[in-house]
C-alpha cells in the first residue's frame, strides 16, 4: 500500500520558520542597509576631508599673500615717511627761499628809489649842465664879439645867454 501522504501542516507550524526567515531577511537588509549608510558616510567624510585639505591650502596660500601684501604696505609706509620727510625739508627751504625773496624785493625796491633819486638828480644836472653851456657858450662869443669892437652884437649875445645863466644860477643854487 501507497504511503499516506504526509499529514498537512498547521498554520502554527509554518510561522515560526517563516518569522525566523523574515528576521533573518530584515537583518539581512538592516545589514546591508547599514553598511551602504556607513560606505556612503565615509565617501562623504572622505570627498569632507579632501574639501578641508584643500580650503586649508587655500587658506595657507592667502596667509601667504596676506603676509606678502603686509610686508609690501610696511615698505610702502617706509617709502612715504621718507618722501613726508623730504617734502617737510622742502617746504622749510621753500619758506626760507620765500623770505629771503621778500628780503630781495624789499633790497630791489630800496634801490630803485634810489636810483630814481639819483636819475632824478642826474637829469636836473644835466639841464644845470645844459644851461652853464649855453651861458657860458652865449659869453664867449660876447666875449669874442667885444675882442674884435662889435659891442652891439656882444649885447645881442649877452641878452640871448641871459635866461641860460640864470637858469644855470637857479640848478647851481637848487643842486
């Protein structure tokens, strides 16, 4: 005789390997899960770690700069303290230039009022001068008129030098 089949399972019977095999699938997946979660934290604390390597070479490039950008502002300051320097020694030899012009021009002007004077007083000679020459010019040919018996024409020449050498007399008695 045929073997009986074998007697059906229970409901009951069938859940504690199915549970088991659920909770073997859920910790495979928790697993899997987890380990993708842990790969994918570490790729973005690795990509983290090549992102702060480099902005700390950036930042170690920008020191750098900043320092050489220091350094060459210190030269800078240096090169406009000695230029204020100079520009204050300047502006003391321009003041003393400036008042040693004022000193000039004040000398200029004191000696062109003198040589005004002087211009002055060479031309009032020079017209006393004139006149002497003229008077003495207008005796001598009365003079010579006189030598050779011309009276009339000696006074004609003594009435013509007259106004010279009272002109004459006149600068002799001013100058």
């Amino acid at each position: 005789m045929p073997n009986p089949p074998p007697p059906a399972r229970s409901y009951a019977a069938w859940r504690v390997p199915v549970a088991i095999s659920g909770v073997v699938l859920l910790l495979v997946v928790g697993l899997g899960l987890f380990v993708a979660s842990d790969l994918h934290a570490r790729e973005r604390r690795g990509v983290a770690h090549a992102t702060l390597r480099d902005e700390s070479a950036a930042l170690r490039r920008d020191r750098h700069d900043v320092q050489l950008e220091r350094a060459g502002l210190t030269s800078v300051i240096d090169q406009l303290t000695l230029v204020g320097g100079s520009l204050a020694s300047t502006s003391q030899q321009r003041d003393a230039l400036q008042t040693q012009l004022a000193s000039t021009q004040t000398q200029l002007e004191q000696t062109r009022n003198a040589l005004t004077g002087v211009t002055t007083r060479l031309a009032e000679q020079v017209v006393g001068i004139d006149a002497v020459s003229q008077c003495v010019k207008g005796v001598s040919r009365a003079l010579n008129q006189l030598s050779v018996g011309d009276n009339a024409g000696a006074l004609v020449s003594l009435q013509a030098a007259s106004g010279s050498c009272q002109s004459a007399q006149q600068s002799g008695a001013s100058g």
